[in-house]
C-alpha cells in the first residue's frame, strides 16, 4: 500500500510541476505579440499558404517577411497581393 501511496504523490507532483511550468509559459507568451512568440520557439521562419486566400495571406504578410503563396487559378499566378507575387 505504500508503494502505491509514493507512486500516486510522484505523479501528483509531477503533474503540479508540469501545470505549473506550462501555466508560466502562457502566461509569457501572452504578453509578445504571435510573430515574437513564433520568433522564439522557431527563430526566422518560412511561411508557404497553399491555395490563395486574401484575407490569411494579408494577415500573414503583416506578421511575417518570408512567405510564399500558390494557387490553381490561372487569374491569380504572378500577380502581387500585398507585396507577395502568387506562384502555381
């Protein structure tokens, strides 16, 4: 019965450890704004939008300085929205 007793207090410590941290991690990233969050887990990043989408590519170009946007529709390709020219 002890054992199990020691089992069930490491788990709870643990669990209340684990909480702990991750509650002091949110509570830092909320205070940077999402590109200094992503900037410091994942240091200059490369962004690719697959399909054309206006209003994600105008969020993503203010965010962001390295992304790349494809699209199916022919009107689309090699045109310039918001700085960013559309592939194929």
């Amino acid at each position: 019965m002890d054992y199990l007793m020691e089992l069930r207090e490491r788990w709870w410590s643990r669990t209340i450890k684990n909480c702990l941290e991750n509650r002091e991690i949110v509570v830092k990233a909320r205070a940077l704004t999402p590109k200094e969050a992503i900037g410091i887990l994942y240091g200059d990043v490369k962004v690719c939008l697959i399909g054309f989408q206006p209003a994600i590519l105008y969020g993503l170009s203010r965010k962001f300085n390295n992304i790349r946007t494809t699209d199916m529709n022919e009107k689309n390709i090699n045109k310039n929205y918001y700085g960013i020219i559309i592939e194929s």
